[in-house]
C-alpha cells in the first residue's frame, strides 16, 4: 500500500493536504485500514473535504458513464491535456 501522509498517532489530526494527496488512492479502496480510518474520522468532521470526496464521487460517476465513443469524439488536445492531468496527479501522490 502507498503511504501518503505521515502517519498520525491515536487522536492526531490528519491535514486537509494530506487527504487530498491520497483522494483517488482511497476511492480506489487501495489504503491499509490505518490510513483508511483516519480518512474517515477526518471526513467526518470536515465539511470541505467531504464536498472535495463527493465531487470526485461525482465526476467519477459521470464519468463511468461515457462510452468509448464519447471518449474519442473528444478533441485529441483536449483529450491529451486530460490524459496528462491524470498522469500528474498519480505520480504527485508517490512522491
């Protein structure tokens, strides 16, 4: 599992920054349950990265949606931006 915060002991508080590193990590259920809990526990009491969580979910879900032909039908530059903007934001976790 990556790690993408440093780990917080019993009652510390994790950062906005640092759950927003690990979002697509934790949607793709891909944590250790330490990590995963304390994503929940901060989740629950801040309404900013429970909005930021539910627009992933959002877009995700819309997403999902697309057919292949959706996909290609895409401007190949626009295409290619959104391409490396995923690329990017992976590796920027596993820093």
């Amino acid at each position: 599992m990556r790690r993408f915060w440093r780990r917080t002991a019993p009652g510390e508080e994790m950062a906005c920054r640092e759950l927003v590193a690990a979002i697509t990590t934790y949607l793709d259920g891909e944590l250790d349950p330490p990590q995963r809990d304390s994503i929940r526990r901060h989740l629950a009491e801040c309404t900013g990265c429970s909005r930021v969580i539910d627009q992933f979910q959002r877009t995700i879900g819309a997403l999902g949606q697309l057919s292949t032909d959706d996909v290609q039908s895409l401007d190949p530059a626009v295409r290619a931006e959104l391409i490396e903007a995923f690329r990017a934001s992976r590796s920027a976790g596993t820093e």
